[in-house]
C-alpha cells in the first residue's frame, strides 16, 4: 500500500492508462517519466522519445518500452518500435492489464508490417553471435526475432573455433523469413614441413654420407619458382563479390535515408501550413505556437540530415560498382601486390567517397 509521501508516484500512470509499477523509486526517473508523459499527451513525438529514451537508460521495462514504441512509430521508426514494443510483450509482468497486452499486441503488429522479420536459428551452435550489416544484434533479439528495414542485407554469424557464415537476404514489408544455418568447424592446420638447412638421417640417425643426387619431382608436384620470377596468382574473385554486396547495401540504405527525409521534409510542410493557419507564422510566432515552430526546425534539421546520408550512401554504392568493375577487368598484378583503400568525407555541400588501391 502507498504511503502519503509516494501516493502521487504510485498512483502515476503511463501514457497507455497503466498503473506505473512500484519498483520505479528513482527520483530522476520519475520526472522524465512524468515530462514524458506529459509530451506524449500533446503529441510532442520527438520531446517524449528524448525523454523515454533517457529513462529507459535508467530502467529498462515493458512500461517504458511500450510507450516508445508507440511514440516511435509516430515518428516514423518502424524497425526500432517493433524491437521496443516485442520487448514489452516478452517481459510484461502478470499484473499488466489485458488492454494493456492488447495495445502493445497491436501496434507491434503495426510496426511489422512495415518492416522484414528475421528468425535466425544456428542448429549445432548455442551462442553464435549474430551481425546484421555489421551490426551485432542483441542475444535477446537473436532469441526471438530481428526486424529489418525493407531491402537487401548481409548476415554473418560467428563464433570461435568455427567458419564464418555469410548469408545475403533481402527483407520485405511484412514478411517473415527464417534462417537455419549449421557452423562447419575450422579445419586445422597442416604442420609445417621441416625449413632449409634440415639434415637427413639414416635408421640410426646419423647423417647421411655421400653424394646425394636431386630427384625429379612427383607426378602433380609444381616446383618453386626461381628466386626474383615474376609470379601471378589466380584471380580471386571475393573482392568482386564482397564490392558488389556492400554496393547493394550502400544503395538500399540511400533509398531508406531518402524515404526518412522525404517524410521529414513532408512533417515540416505540414506543421508549417499549421502555424500559418493558426496564427503569423513562426517570424513573430505567439507563445502558443513557440513549440510548433521548434517542431518545423527539428523536422528540416532531420530531413537535411537524412538528405546528406542518402547522398553519401548513393555516392558509396555506385564507387563500390566501380571498384568491383575494375578489379573484374584489371591485368592482374604480382602475387603480395593488392592493396585497396577507401576514404568517406560529409560536409555542408554533400558527400564524397574516393577509393584506391592496386590488383
């Protein structure tokens, strides 16, 4: 039972209507609870994420998870609100009300539908650690299931002892694909014949005596080449294909920044035509329309920001097209003599990427 000093904290409700638990005793918690219930109720979507976001570092639980998906659905981050609202429906405690599951059941449902399930499933293996793109996915994700934004991606899975594996999927809207792999164990190595200087023995181990001809090399056997021979290797071809796939990633995550900016730019226009609706415009805006105007600079800041990352993204994928071009068709070079480098750069004008390197 609450006593008169903790009666207005345990009487706290979330966003959703349900009773905020006891267990929440931090005083900094608390009021970025309450300042975050408090912009969910008039709708300041970026306001309530900054402050959920900042108490779920402080506690992470299905109340504070089910109200950031909801808000981040808002804001148009489908993949990380279905993550946070999974998360709330696997750790709901028995004494959360059904509506309460029902809710976060829908808009988890909602959110899917938006973005690629993935269900990672290694059979031989119990703790292999899973990347998305070069992100490490959290076990607990990896338990259940990952969401993935629309459009091709590379899972790799690892674990020590083992041989990587590299699986390439493209991801569509409310789909769900599963994916069973078996880690084959690295073989192990050869020893290593004995180095130059060796001296053959008999039974009894005493040196050979005598001359000892050179024999003519085995069926299948191609001897050494002579000391300073130009030697050429074998094409390899993983450069090729490693280019070609971070040429396809650079080129969906172009069109997800292009979309993230185009609704961005499109949230500005609409909360712009608001205020000039409403009032002056934000030039000599009143204070009821201060928070507006704060909305429309955030939504171009976003929208611009979005903007430069598609830009470097596009400028990446299409440089990646020309390195594995160029490598496919280049003379090959002496064996040692590959090398490649690659360098990004995001200023105010736009991106660059530039790449060099020998094969």
């Amino acid at each position: 039972m609450c006593t008169s000093a903790r009666a207005a904290w345990c009487e706290e409700r979330d966003a959703s209507g349900v009773e905020l638990p006891r267990a929440h005793q931090d005083p900094t918690f608390q009021q970025l609870y309450r300042q975050g219930n408090e912009a969910f109720k008039q709708k300041r979507w970026s306001d309530a994420e900054l402050l959920y976001l900042k108490a779920w570092a402080l506690v992470r639980s299905f109340d504070i998870a089910a109200n950031l998906g909801e808000v981040q659905l808002q804001l148009k981050k489908p993949r990380s609100a279905a993550a946070f609202l999974a998360f709330g429906l696997r750790t709901a405690p028995p004494s959360a009300k059904p509506e309460q599951i029902a809710r976060m059941r829908h808009f988890l449902d909602e959110a899917k539908a938006q973005v690629g399930t993935l269900r990672v499933r290694v059979k031989n293996v119990a703790d292999a650690e899973v990347f998305v793109d070069g992100e490490r996915m959290a076990d607990a994700e990896v338990k259940h299931e990952v969401y993935l934004e629309p459009g091709p991606h590379v899972l790799v899975l690892r674990r020590a002892g083992y041989e990587e594996q590299v699986v390439r999927l493209m991801a569509g809207p409310g789909v769900t694909e599963t994916i069973t792999q078996e880690l084959k164990p690295k073989a192990e190595k050869a020893p290593e014949a004995a180095g130059p200087g060796a001296t053959g023995s008999g039974a009894a181990g005493a040196p050979v005596q005598g001359d000892v001809k050179p024999t003519a090399p085995a069926a299948g056997v191609t001897k050494a080449p002579a000391a300073g021979a130009r030697v050429e290797e074998q094409r390899s071809w993983v450069p090729v294909i490693a280019l070609g796939a971070a040429s396809a990633v650079g080129l969906g995550v172009g069109v997800g920044f292009t979309v993230a900016a185009n609704n961005a730019s499109a949230d500005a226009d609409k909360l712009r035509a608001a205020v000039l609706r409403d009032g002056p415009g934000c030039l000599h805006a009143p204070g009821a329309l201060v928070g507006r105007c704060e909305d429309i600079e955030r939504s171009g800041s976003r929208a611009e920001d979005f903007g430069n990352g598609a830009i470097l993204a596009y400028a990446a994928s299409g440089t990646f097209v020309l390195a594995a071009l160029a490598i496919a068709i280049w003379p090959r070079s002496p064996a040692g003599a590959t090398g490649v480098r690659a360098s990004t750069s995001l200023h105010a004008g736009g991106a660059s990427l530039s790449i060099e390197g020998t094969w």
